[in-house]
C-alpha cells in the first residue's frame, strides 16, 4: 500500500522547487558503507530535524552526517513496520510482530501486543480532538487514559483487516483490504468512502486523472512542483511524471534507478523532509534528492570545452568542440544551430546581435536566419592528417568601429576590418603573440590579456599598457571583466582591480585569500563580485565590497559554491574563456570542461532554518553518560569528549560549530567540522558547556545549548581532606618547632650551667684568695695604727691606707656578692634588690627601704642579670656619692612594661656633672645607659623633690618577661640552686 505525503501543488515559476528534471536534482546515495539501513519500512521526520527510519533490523535516527541505531536496544524488538512523529517530539513506534513503543526525552515505554487486536502494526493517526488512533492487521483501537480501546461497529467500523492508517488532506483515512474508511472526528465515529477515490488521493494524482482499479503504484510522493515520484511494480528505480495544466496526460515522465546512482532496484518508501529533500528507501539503503542552489543544465548530446557567449535578449549561446551551437533562454531546454558552430572554442555577440564562434577552419556567423562563413587570418591554418583546421581560438570580441579582433594560439591578434585582416591591428603599440583572452567592453574599447602580468587597451587605435608598474601582479592574466569605470583583472595569481588613478589594488579575501587561477569574473548590477575558481564560484557581497573599495586593506568575506550546490566539475584553466559570464536576465553562467549551471543572484535558494544543537553523549576513558540536564563525573575524571550535532540534512557538511567550556576557553573555539570537543586536566567542580552552529547559509541557532555538568572531587580533593591535611601539616610544624625549641632550651641550659659554674669558680678564688689576703693585711694595717711607736702623722697615714683597703674589701666584697646573686637566673628579684641593700648599707647610715607595686611576673634570667647590675651601680653611687639620709627602690610592674626607680634625698646630680665625671674617666652612668638601650629599654636622671635624684628604668615586658622554657627551667633548677651555698666575706 502507498504511505501518505503531503500533496501541496504550486504554479512552477524559475524558483519552484523541484521544477527541474531528476538529472538536474542534487543526488547523493547512503549505503551500508555509510552505516545507512537497508529495506526501510517508514521515514519520518521529528519536529527537532531529526530523520527516523524503521526496518526490520531496528531504528536508525540520521542527523545528515550519521545513522546512529542505538536506541535500538531500548526497544523490545528490532522488527518496526511503522513510525509516527507528533508535533511535542514524541515518537510512536509499530512493530511487524505486534506491540507499541513510544520514544519520549529518550526514554521507551512500551505496550505490549495483548493489549491490541493484535497483528502487525500498520500505522497511527492523531485526531483533532486529541485521540490516537493505531492500526494493526487484525484490528482498529484508540487509546484512553493508559489503556487501549478496540474499535468496531460502535464507531462505524466492521472491524476487518486494516491496511494502512494515516492523514490526507487533513482527513485521518483507514484502508482495508477492500474498502476505505475517513474519520467523522467530531462524531468519534468511522464511515466508508469510495475505496479508488481515496487510493488516488493517497497517491497524490491531478484531479483530472483517473485512477484504474489495477493499481500498478507501491509507493508515491507529490513534490512541491506537482510531479508524482512513484514506484510501480513491473517496473525497477524511480518514476517522475509531471502534468500539465488541465492534461490527464504526463507531459514528461522520468526514470532513475541503479545506472543512474540509486542504490536499490526498487524505491520501497518516499518522504519529502522539512529542508524540502526528498529521501527515497530502497533495498539497499537511502538515497536523498536536493535542489541545488545552482541548477544544471541538460544538453540534447555530450558536450565538452564549452565556450560562453550572451545576447542582449536574455540569452545564452553555447559552443563546443563535440557540438552545433546551442542557444539557451530561461527554463527552456537548448536549442540546436544546425550547420553553425561545430568545434567552436571562442564565441561572442557583436553590437548587431550577430553571433560569431570559431569554426573548423574557419569564423562563423549567424544572424538568427542564415550562417555565413568568414575566412580566417592568414597563417592560422595548420594541417591536421590532410585537412586544414584553424588553429585554437583564445578570444573575439568587436570594437566600437564594428571591427573584429581574434587571438590564435602560437600567431597572435587579428583585426578584421573592411574584409581585411592585420596583425595586432596595425598598432606597433602592442605586445607580440597571442593574447591569451579579448574583451569588447560597452565603450567599444578592446581589451587584451597577455601573460606576466600584462594588459592592453585599445580605444580608437590607442594603446594603453598595465604592468607590475601599475600594480598589476596576478601572473598570467586569465579573466578580465568591465562594466562601467570598474574594470577587474584575474591571473594565476590572485584578482585585481583598476582604480581611477590607474594602478591596480590586489583582492584578498577573508582568511587572506588571494583567489588564484580564477578563470571567469563578473560584477553584477548590485554590486556583488562572482569568481569561478578550481575552489568553487565565489560570492562577494556588495556591503563587502564596497568596504573594499573604500578601505584596500579590509579583507572582505565572501560565500563559496562548489560541486555540492550544483556545480558538476572544475572550469577549464585557459580555453575556451570566460569561464563565467551574465545574461541580460541577470543570471550567472559557470562553465566547466562538460556541464554549465546557472544561478540568479537575486534568487538564491537559502535554508532559513535556525539550526538547534543537541549533545549526545559526555564521554572520559572507557565511560560514557548521557547528556542529562546536570550529569555528575566520577572522581578522578580529567579529561573529557563532548559529542554534539545537529539535524540539517541538506548541507551538513557545511554546518558550522563553536564551542567554549567557560572557566576554561577564554573565547569561543571553531570545532573544525568534528562535532566532538576535548578537554583535559579539568579539575573537580561545577562547569557550564555552551555549543552554537550556523546553517550552510549563515543562519545561526537561535540560542546556544547549554551543558551544566560536575566533576567529584576524590576524597583527597574534599576541602575537609585538604584541611585535614593542613592540620596535619600544621601539627608537624609545631612539633618541628617544640623539638627545636626543646633543642635550644638544652643547649641554653648547659651553657647556664657552664656559666654558673664558672661565676661560682670566680667568687670562690676571689673570697678564698684576694679578700682574704686583704682581711689578713687590713688586720696587720689595724695593729700597726694602734702602735704607740707611730708619730701622729704616720698613724694618720695608715689610718687613710686602712679605710682606703677597708673601701677595696667592702667593693670586692660587693662584687662577689654580684656573682653570687646572679646564681640563679631566676631569683626572685626583690630578694635581689634586698642583698644589694643590704650590702651597700652595711658600712653606711643611710636607710635603704624597697617598695614593689603590681603583681610580679617572672623575668629572663640573662636579661635580669643586666637590668640588676644597673640597679645595683644606682644604688651604689646613690650611697657613695649622694650624702643621702635614705635611697629608696620602687618596682613597679606595669601592663606593659617594668619599670624600677632609684630615688635619694641627696645632694642631686646634673647633666653637666655627668658630663664632667666622664671627661675625668668616670663612665658609670654611660654604662647604665648602654645597657638600657641593649635590654630595649629607657634609663632617665631627673631631681627629686624637694632634693636628691630619681634614676628611673623602664623595660618592656617583651625583652625582659621570661618565656615558658625560662619558667621550666627555673623549676628544674630550683632545688639546684636552693641547695647551693654561697660564701661570705666576714
């Protein structure tokens, strides 16, 4: 049974799609080599573009570029005999075996064939009002809620046989075997047409042509133009017949089968796809129909070197060197000259309308009624196996005088004027030898291409030359094209242009191209520039150049045409030339070795559809996870694969992507046609995948699809594990510094140990042997004053020597005092403070008294060694010099620092004192100060009041309070030092 198409028939003008014969539709054949499925029972197409094609072998989705079956193995059985694609995207799929799958957002749900008649089934069709309806071969049934409804007499069907199921016009009709039934979908109910009504309708026929009861048609499709594709069953490919007008008659019929390119014998299905692609389904796999955006032209017979001339009508005559001349305007097909132009290679239409190509041996003329032979320069003629032929022709063009000028290969240019030849025309001006192409511009001016750069303008018997002087660098000059002031020259090495001043500006293109080797050029009315290249036609477009013009150094961008868009084969690279030239209808004319196309400018077929990306699948290693709105990437996952496409299906190859992974691209990347993205050595987190695409004309999707995925982190990228790790870190360093500090604080304490043995050493040698020498003279010195045999001068004498030794004794006393108070590094300093009192008072009357405020704290030991011999020497100068009544010792232990002031009621001192003791060597006080300043502190002098001297320290706690290994310390030397005994001085 033929499968339903939609049978939509519109007037055929230049722009009707499909208009053309089958030889001039774009084909291309997928096979099992292209992974495209054999034997396909349905085509449909889903609102995404996506092409589903149901065989007995599963389900393939075609995106343009891939057949991708794996949705296959979501589905309980590969058999499919029917598709049906609803406008939300849903796909409906019938089984050969019984049974229903629906394909929803990827995912299948199934119904299984005990819940239908049963049977194959044969089609669907959803009603206006919202019912699915689904065929099979033993039965009708509608669906309701999640179950199925069997069909029969209730909703006026007999419940017979179905055959197929499926709209026309609008209308859902079911087939029987022998009859045809239409749904009343207001009624809910079924009635019965004339079966051979609805069979022709299903088919797609004119109206006005019947249809015989012994249907030959298997399957059909009514292209937009009106012609019926169709497949009969005695006969092999594909069969296109087109009627015209009020005919019931074909006015053309065409075949296509396996000679020509399909790849089965038979056509099984026909689907026209939303781009207006026409697919066929054979038995060996899909073969898709495409208008092309230049249409071929179809010759009577073969041709070959073709040569490209056109009148003022809208015409275009075409010679050959297999073939008459052949004359073409518009849709017609050419038409043969007979007797005219057999062999030609150079052709053109002079000011008259008089055609002129090149003959065997001989110029031909044709005036549109009668062929006139002229004969050729002298010395063209070459013998050729006994005859003379005229050598190749490489241009002709006429003047403004209406004299001909023709170049011949290894002679050189000819001008006919007044029945006469000449060569190079008599002008001693141009170059010798043959110009490789000759142009009559609207002026009548002649225009001579020259290899190396060279060009010459005849106006009026004057010459004008253009070389690399003039800018002029394209190589061997193959195409030159004038219209108007604008003049265009293209060699071997790139494309130029004339400007008015007369130098010429070299053309590159976007991406620098320098469009080399082009052959033909032309400049239309609007503006735009059209190159025939080996590459392709190039467009550029009349914004582009006209920026150009303005700006030489802008590289305008341009649109490439090549064999895809129906340009068969690559133009010729010498002659015949122009490669390219316009008709006065505004068409474009390409030429290559055996075809010509055409294009209009102004009506370039363009697909409008906005493409839309999908992303298939995310891939790293040996994984793979479906592109879900948020998948999350195992740990350990650092470089990933994107695949993505999109559904355009007439040019995919064309399709242009750009992607970016933000965080990571800074700017959008170009995929180069791979449609897959690589990433490496991403780190764990979340990242947002954008891809964008462009149709084959430029048209942009509308919005980029978007990517959001995440990668886990592994255990050990946690943040918990990495500040586990910095804990960890951090307790190791402190350990580190414990151990060091624990080194230090052993090394300190043998070198106090050291230091208080050695002070212990000096105090016992300087008791047991200088001070106890000086006791035992001090006591010679005391019987000697006491002697009676001493006159008074003499005992006054020793009296001085004896207080003089006594003051030595009580300040080396006082020394070994200072060692011995200096024992322990942390005495308690009050206790200190105390012994120096104490001994500075013993051969004194001056009270000495200590006042402490705040709570004390524990000092450094060394450091309190140095702040106790300033308080010492203060309070030893205090009773040596200042005749005070009392000293007084204040410790005060402030917040931030300790600060000790001696204080006397004695005489005072000054600054200017100070200053004279020292210049009599007395540097005491200097010290004091020195050894403030060392411990980080301040040492002040001012006067008491009313009378006396206040010497005031301060030191800040951070240089003088002892840290927790001086606190341990004094514990572990406490008992140490409390059970040493220190000596005295009696």
């Amino acid at each position: 049974m033929p499968v339903e198409s939609a049978h939509v028939v519109v007037p055929l003008s230049s722009q009707t799609p499909f208009r053309l014969q089958l030889s001039q539709l774009q084909h291309r054949a997928f096979s099992s080599r292209d992974g495209a499925p054999s034997s396909s029972q349905a085509i449909v197409q889903t609102p995404d573009g996506f092409l589903w094609f149901g065989t007995q072998n599963g389900l393939y989705r075609f995106d343009g570029v891939r057949f991708d079956k794996s949705v296959t193995r979501l589905l309980p059985t590969p058999n499919i005999l029917s598709l049906y694609a609803e406008p939300n995207g849903d796909l409906w799929i019938g089984y050969t075996f019984g049974g229903i799958s629906v394909l929803h957002g990827g995912k299948v749900s199934n119904t299984p064939a005990s819940a239908l008649p049963g049977g194959s089934v044969v089609g669907f069709a959803r009603a206006s009002d919202g019912t699915l309806w689904a065929a099979t071969t033993r039965g009708l049934a509608w669906q309701e809620g999640d179950r199925w409804e069997r069909a029969g007499a209730a909703q006026g069907y007999p419940d017979q046989h179905p055959q197929w199921l499926g709209t026309i016009h609008g209308e859902i009709y079911l087939f029987d075997v022998d009859d045809a039934y239409v749904l009343d979908q207001q009624q809910h109910r079924w009635r019965a047409v004339d079966l051979l009504q609805a069979q022709h309708d299903l088919i797609g026929l004119p109206a006005n042509v019947a249809l015989a009861k012994t249907n030959p048609y298997w399957a059909s499709l009514r292209d937009p133009s009106g012609a019926l594709w169709y497949t009969r069953a005695d006969q092999e490919g594909i069969t296109r017949v087109r009627w015209s007008d009020g005919s019931a008659s074909p006015t053309s019929e065409e075949h296509f089968d396996q000679r020509d390119g399909l790849t089965g014998q038979f056509a099984l299905v026909y689907f026209m796809g939303r781009e207006s692609n026409v697919w066929v389904a054979t038995e060996g796999g899909v073969d898709r129909f495409t208008v092309g955006k230049f249409t071929p032209v179809r010759f009577p017979n073969s041709m070959t070197n073709l040569t490209l001339a056109a009148d003022k009508k809208g015409g275009l005559w075409v010679g050959s060197l297999r073939e008459n001349g052949l004359y073409i305007q518009g849709d017609h097909d050419p038409v043969r000259v007979a007797g005219f132009g057999l062999g030609a290679d150079c052709s053109t239409v002079d000011s008259h309308g008089v055609v002129w190509m090149s003959g065997s041996n001989d110029l031909e003329t044709y005036d549109g009624s009668r062929v006139v032979h002229v004969a050729p320069p002298p010395g063209t003629l070459i013998d050729n196996h006994g005859e003379q032929v005229l050598q190749a022709c490489q241009g002709i063009a006429n003047d403004a005088a209406g004299d001909m000028w023709v170049s011949i290969v290894k002679v050189g240019v000819f001008r006919l004027s007044k029945g006469s030849w000449s060569l190079n025309g008599g002008l001693k001006a141009l170059p010798d030898g043959p110009a490789i192409r000759v142009l009559g511009d609207e002026s009548g001016r002649i225009w001579l291409t020259y290899p190396g750069s060279r060009i010459a303008v005849v106006d009026h018997d004057r010459v004008t030359l253009y070389d690399n002087r003039n800018g002029l660098n394209i190589g061997n000059v193959l195409s030159l094209y004038v219209r108007g002031t604008h003049a265009w020259a293209a060699g071997d090495r790139g494309v130029a242009y004339l400007t008015p001043s007369g130098i010429f500006a070299s053309l590159v293109g976007k991406g620098d191209d320098t469009f080399q080797s082009v052959t033909g050029i032309v400049e239309t009315r609007t503006g735009e520039l059209w190159l025939n290249a080996p590459d392709g036609v190039y467009r550029i477009s009349a914004e582009e150049l006209a920026k150009w013009l303005k700006q030489p150094a802008y590289q305008p961008g341009y649109e490439l045409f090549t064999q895809t868009d129906g340009i068969n084969g690559v133009p010729l690279p010498v002659r015949p030339g122009p490669t390219m030239i316009e008709s006065a209808d505004g068409r474009i004319w390409v030429a290559t070795k055996q075809n010509l196309s055409w294009i209009d400018p102004a009506h370039i077929r363009r697909n409008a559809i906005a493409p839309n990306v999908f992303i298939s699948t995310v891939t790293s290693a040996n994984a793979s996870w479906p592109a879900t709105p948020s998948p999350r990437l195992p740990p350990g996952t650092h470089n990933i694969h994107i695949a993505y496409t999109v559904p355009l299906l007439s040019m995919p190859e064309r399709v242009h992507f750009r992607y970016r992974l933000k965080g990571v691209d800074e700017d959008w990347q170009d995929d180069g046609g791979r449609r897959e993205a690589f990433y490496t050595n991403l780190q764990p987190g979340r990242y947002r995948f954008e891809v964008t695409a462009l149709n084959e004309d430029g048209v942009a999707s509308v919005q980029p699809t978007v990517l959001n995925f995440t990668i886990a982190p592994a255990f050990y990228q946690t943040l918990w594990f990495k500040a586990f790790v910095a804990c960890v870190a951090l307790l190791i360093l402190c350990l580190i510094y414990m151990l060091r500090v624990r080194f230090v604080e052993r090394r300190y304490q043998l070198l106090m140990v050291e230091r208080h043995s050695e002070r212990e050493r000096i105090a016992r040698d300087l008791h047991d042997t200088l001070l106890q020498g000086m006791q035992g003279i001090l006591l010679q010195v005391e019987m000697l004053s006491t002697s009676p045999d001493l006159s008074d001068a003499q005992r006054l004498r020793i009296t001085r020597i004896e207080e003089k030794m006594r003051s030595s004794l009580i300040e080396g006393r006082d020394a070994i005092s200072a060692l011995r108070q200096a024992d322990s590094d942390h005495a308690d300093l009050i206790e200190k403070l105390k012994a120096i009192g104490s001994d500075a008072s013993t051969y004194s009357d001056t009270h000495f008294s200590i006042n402490v405020e705040g709570e004390a704290r524990p000092l450094c030991g060394m450091r309190c060694d140095e702040m106790i011999a300033i308080v010492r020497e203060s309070v030893i100068n205090a009773f040596k010099h200042a005749q005070a009544e009392w000293v007084l010792v204040s410790v005060s232990y402030a917040d931030d620092a300790l600060i000790v002031d001696v204080t006397d009621n004695g005489v005072g001192i000054t600054e200017k004192t100070i200053h004279d003791k020292q210049k009599e060597g007395h540097w005491g006080i200097a010290g004091m100060r020195e050894r403030a300043a060392k411990l980080g502190g301040r040492l002040t002098i001012r006067p008491a009041h009313p009378r006396g001297t206040t010497i005031e320290l301060v030191l800040p706690w951070q240089t003088i309070q002892a840290t927790r290994a001086f606190i341990r310390k004094r514990w572990h030397f406490g008992d140490h030092d409390d059970d040493h005994t220190h000596p005295s001085v009696d």
